[in-house]
C-alpha cells in the first residue's frame, strides 16, 4: 500500500514540474489571457446552458400536452313564457318554459324557485322549489300543476342561480323518444278533460325513467292546463300508452294540446343496453 501512495505522489509532483515548466514558457502577457480565460470559462459554461434549455424548450413545447377550457362565455338560460291558468275556485296551474341556446353545452341539478304573487306584488302561495337538467339546444318546462292562492295569482317568478355550471356535451347517447298526436275528450264521472296518446322508445336502450310534460292552449295561444308525469323502464323500442286527466276543464275550452317526452342523457344510469336481441329484432349497440 506505501509503494502505491509513493508512485502516485511521485506522479503528482512530475505532472506539476510539467505544468510550471510549460508555464514558465509563456511571457506574462500570455498568462493573464490564459487565466482570464479559466476565470471566464465558468460563467461562460452555465450561460451556454441557459441558452441551450431555454432554445430546446421552445422546440420541444409545441409537442406538449396543455389543458384549455373546453368553453368560454356560455350564454345564459332564457325563459321564454311563463302561463298561468285558472283551475276554478282557488287553484292554478303555472308553466314556465326555458331555452338553452349553448348548442353544445348542457347542465344538470340546476336549482330553481317558482314565486306566485298578486297584482300588488305581495306572495300569494308558498314558493315552489326543485332542481332540473338541461340538454344542448333543449326546450325545458317547469310546471306548478296545482297551487292554491285564496287572493289569486296574477304573475309568477322564475329564479334561476346567476352562475350554472355547465358541460360541454359534443356527443351524447342517440335516443329519440317519439310522441302521438294526442286525443283528448270530456269526461262525465268525475267531471273534466282526459288526454290519451303514445310514446315510443326509438332507440336501442333501456331508459330507466321518461318524462312527460302536457299542455293544454286555449283562445290566443294560452296555457290553460299543464301538468307532467314520468314513465319507468321502458324497453327498447317499446310503445307505452298514457292517459292523462284535468278535473275543472271543459274540452271547448281546449283548442290545441301538446305532449313532449325527454330522458336524461347526462345520467349515466338512466341508460342502458341490452344484453341480447329484444322480441322485436332490436339488439346490441353494436349492430
């Protein structure tokens, strides 16, 4: 182990004898360049980095991944319409109608109030609270199908949240949910008008719940009866009948009746797809 410390030393000095023999061949002039430029050598070496990574970054940048939002300034919720209708003595019926015009975007549990007052601006029925969603480009109803105001309602109110969280929707499950024009017609026993129609499942899905919202117009394009209902677990092209009934109204008063059908897209368990072929040769989503 001493011989190897002594050859190594020995090395050690004969290299530094070199270096002040080699040195001691340079005028003195030469050897400030030379150690001005050992001294700059460093400052040199990490500046030359710096410019290196920030010139690679920028190559580099346009092959990276960076997150945007998918929308910006969606616009807000218009109510279109909002109808009140007399029932008879002391009862209402109240339907608001709203459009999303974001083609592209869509909202769920979206909270709201219905207010009822009178002509002077005093509350005339406790306020009506829910929540709804909301698809691209939908036409939603809010419906109040029965309230009870001793004094009556002259206008009603619709409050929406100022700020809605909204989704961007590009594609949403295909379902088409078609409607029968329906027929409707007086009833004696109890005494009012009945409405009865069809609605179709056009789609290859299991649809846990439908909805359906009625509407009944009078003279001038009025609401003058509405109300909604929900149909369950409707089969893949499945027809369900309806029949739908407003106790007070007479059917001469009745000049045009609707009926609009909707399921939630946005829920994904509203939805399913069946396993095997249904009876009528309606199968996978596959095919």
């Amino acid at each position: 182990m001493s011989l190897f410390k002594e050859k190594l030393e020995l090395k050690v000095e004969e290299a530094e004898f070199k270096a002040q023999k080699a040195l001691s061949g340079f005028s003195a002039f030469q050897k400030w360049v030379i150690f001005i430029c050992l001294l700059c050598a460093i400052p040199a070496y990490f500046i030359a980095k710096a410019i290196g990574n920030v010139y690679f970054e920028k190559q580099y940048r346009q092959y990276l991944t960076e997150a945007h939002p998918s929308f910006s300034n969606p616009q807000k919720l218009l109510i279109d319409r909002i109808d009140i209708a007399s029932l008879g003595e002391n009862e209402y019926t109240v339907v608001a109608q709203l459009i999303n015009p974001n083609l592209d975007l869509a909202a769920k549990a979206i909270p709201y109030e219905l207010k009822f007052y009178d002509a002077d601006g005093a509350v005339v029925a406790p306020t009506q609270t829910g929540e709804f969603y909301i698809l691209p480009n939908q036409r939603k109803y809010v419906v109040a199908p029965r309230i009870e105001s001793l004094t009556g309602i002259a206008k009603a109110v619709l409050a929406l949240p100022s700020e809605i969280t909204w989704q961007k929707k590009l594609e949403l499950p295909k379902v088409e949910l078609q409607t029968s024009q329906p027929k409707g017609q007086d009833q004696i026993n109890p005494f009012g008008y009945a409405l009865e129609g069809t609605v179709t499942n056009q789609s290859p899905y299991y649809i846990k719940e439908i909805k359906l919202t009625f509407l009944l117009y009078g003279i001038g394009g009025k609401v003058i009866g509405g109300s909604q209902r929900s149909e369950f677990s409707i089969k893949p092209f499945e027809t369900r009948g309806y029949k739908q009934m407003w106790a007070g109204i007479s059917g001469r008063n009745v000049l045009k009746a609707e009926s609009h059908a909707e399921t939630n897209l946005l829920d994904k368990e509203n939805l399913s797809a069946p396993e095997f072929p249904t009876d009528n040769g309606a199968g996978g989503l596959g095919r």
